[in-house]
C-alpha cells in the first residue's frame, strides 16, 4: 500500500510473516495479506491472521488501491476492497482513509454507480429482513425508508484494509432503499442488522491523483 503518513504502521503478516502496511486506529479491522490471502484482525499488538480470502479478479473501475485523492474536497487514500455478489451481479465496497480526520468511510460501486457511506449503525430493534418487501415503506431509525429492492449477497473476496467483513462465501440478506435523497442499506450479519445512509456519488465530486 502507498504511503498513508504518520497514522501508517507496519507488521507481520499473520500467515506468512511478510511485512504489511496498514493504519492501526481506524475502524477497517481488516488487512488482508497480498502474498499469501490472509485476512488479518487489527488489534493493538499488531496483525493476528485470521482465515484465507480468495483474490478479486479484476473489475474496470476509476478506483484502486493505494490511490489518493479528494471527495468533496476532503483528502482520502483507497486502503481496500471486499466484494459482494447478490446474484445479478457484484458490488466493491472501496474503503477510504480521510487522514485529517484519521477515520474512515467507504464507497459501493455498483455497475458504475457511486455511494458514498460514512459508518454503519447497529439496529437496535430486531428486524428479520424477510418480512420486508419491495416497494414497502417502513419508518425505522428515524428514517422513512421506501425499499428498492430485499436479496441476499456473499462476500467473495477483499484486498487491504476493509471494514470487517462476515464470513466469505456465506449469504446474507440486505435491504436497499432510499430515505428523503439519503441511500439507505440495510444488513443482517448472524441475526443482528446494521444500518448505513450514504448519497449518491457523482464524477465531478471526486478528484484523483494520478501517480
Ligand atoms: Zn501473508
């Protein structure tokens, strides 16, 4: 991975000991090795090796790891990615390092369609997915959210630092809708869901450096 400053540490790789690049306090608890596929837990000693991912096969996209830029106008650097299929098709989920404010967000890119997220929310109440349908509307966390579309996605593989990711290779189901001009998406990770709103992001709020 490129050079992410100050906040950057370096460690062991879990499997194979090669030294890996990653940004120790943030919330992408995911390094994944580029030598051996190790998924590594950040913890406070350093990389611990958790289980082996399959590589990404390789998508055309504006994005890549270790790239820098700005997204209205607040400075980030690509750390990874994990990739979802749902069937029709996969999503990347590109993790961003904003370094000012040494936190992290992500984009989906989605069949050249950006949004732009800022952090996942437990759900408080219990929800099953299943109940809810396509062009349902439904108050929840505040929200009046109007359902695109319910399905089932599996993590297929990741690179760099990503966000935890649940198991690769298991399904789970999700929801996606809007709320007012807010993208909402909604997942069941084992029984508990999360919740994250984001916007929908456009070429000319992204600027990339070319290196
Ligand atoms: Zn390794």
């Amino acid at each position: 991975m490129a050079d992410l400053g100050t906040a950057q540490k370096q460690s062991p790789c879990g499997g194979c000991g090669a030294p890996l690049f990653y940004v120790p306090s943030s919330d992408a608890e995911m390094r994944i090795c580029e030598y051996c596929g190790m998924a590594n837990a950040v913890v406070p000693e350093g990389l611990k090796g958790v289980s082996e991912v399959a590589p990404l096969v390789e998508m055309p996209s504006r994005f890549k790891v270790g790239q820098s830029g700005s997204i209205r106008g607040k400075t980030f650097q690509i750390t990874g990615r994990a990739r979802y299929d749902y069937g029709d098709g996969t999503w990347d989920e590109w993790t961003l390092y904003y370094p000012e404010e040494n936190k992290c967000g992500w984009l989906t890119e989605d069949e050249g369609e950006w949004v732009l997220f800022e952090e996942k929310r437990p759900l408080e109440q219990a929800l099953d997915l299943s109940s809810i349908k396509a062009r349902q509307s439904l108050s929840l966390a505040g929200l009046n959210l109007f359902v695109h579309e319910r399905g089932q996605c599996t993590p297929v593989g990741a690179e760099g630092q990503v966000f935890q990711v649940p198991n690769f290779g298991q399904a789970y189901a999700y929801v996606d809708g809007t709320a007012g001009d807010r993208e909402v998406i909604l997942m069941d990770v084992g029984g508990a869901c999360w919740l994250a709103e984001g916007s929908e992001l456009f070429p000319m709020d992204v600027k990339l450096e070319t290196s």
